[in-house]
C-alpha cells in the first residue's frame, strides 16, 4: 500500500510540516556545534595582532594571518545566517524553503571553516617550526582530510545507499 498524497514515502508517518520541522530540528544541531567551534577559532584569531609577536611575523604570515581572519568572519558569519534567515521567514510558511537555503548555507560555512582551520593551521605551523616545508604538507594534509571526512565520504557513502537501494527495489 502506498503512503497517501501528502506523506512521503521515505517509511516515516510525517507530513510535509512535520517533516521540515523535524529537518529544521536535525540541521539547527548540526550547525550548533559549527557554529561554536567557528567563534572560538575566530576569537583567538581576533586576539593573536595585539601580541607583541605579530609584529615580527614575515609578511607573508601576517597577511596569511588577516586572510584567515577573513575566512573565520566569514564562516562564522554564514554558520550564524540560517538563524537570521529563519527569524524572517518565521510564521510565512515557508519552512521547506528556509530548509534548502539553510542546508546550502552550512554546506557553504563548512567549506569556510575548513579553509579557515586550515589557514590557521599553516600559520602556526610556520610560526612553530621557523617557516619548515613540513608546515605546507601538513596544513595540505588537514586540508585533504576535510574533503575526504566531510565531502568525498558522505557522497561515497550516499551512492552506496543509492546502489544498495536500487538492487533492492530489483528484487521486489
């Protein structure tokens, strides 16, 4: 028997609002530990120019620096964006739409705050290992690891539920 019009057919009992609440539930956890971890990082960042350190930095790693704090500003900036997208769409009706800008939104902010920890990363590795090759190979390997662990990963595994599902629905 088929799920009726208006529920969908993914085994849950849920209609469409039930649904983009439970997803909006789902994605504001998500982001919370995001978020949280973006302004952490982004307040150290704030606080490492007014070190009497800085200062002695190469140029190079006090620009690097202030590109950092720019990708933190804006991760931290469009981790905290779902929330003010919500305040204005709130009571509109329009939930299922706030779940798909919110979900790129995050997609977006994960992709700056890998890039922001990275910058991090090289900057303190520079700094800690006076300016080493090893700094540049292991902020490239961080770097790879976040597009294995947070993109390579769950694509792989998605197209794998995807193969999986369909030679199940063959045998039916």
């Amino acid at each position: 028997m088929s799920p009726p019009a208006d529920r969908p057919s993914d085994g849950r009992d849920e209609t469409p609002e039930e649904r983009a609440d439970r997803l909006w539930g789902e994605m504001l956890q998500e982001v919370r530990v995001c978020q949280t971890g973006a302004q952490i990082l982004f307040g150290f960042l704030l606080s490492v120019v007014f070190t009497p350190r800085y200062r002695t930095l190469p140029a190079f790693d006090q620009h690097l620096y202030v590109a950092t704090v720019f990708l933190g500003a804006l991760a931290t900036g469009t981790l905290i964006a779902p929330v003010a997208f919500h305040r204005f769409l709130v009571g509109h009706g329009m939930k299922p739409e706030l779940i798909r800008v919110a979900g790129r939104l995050i997609s977006t902010g994960l992709v700056l705050l890998a890039l922001t920890i990275t910058a991090a990363l090289l900057l303190l590795l520079r700094t800690a290992t006076d300016l080493s090759p090893a700094a540049w190979v292991l902020s490239g390997v961080a770097l790879a690891w976040f597009a294995v662990g947070w993109l390579v990963l769950p694509r792989y595994v998605l197209r794998r539920g995807a193969r999986a599902e369909g030679r199940s629905s063959t045998k039916e």
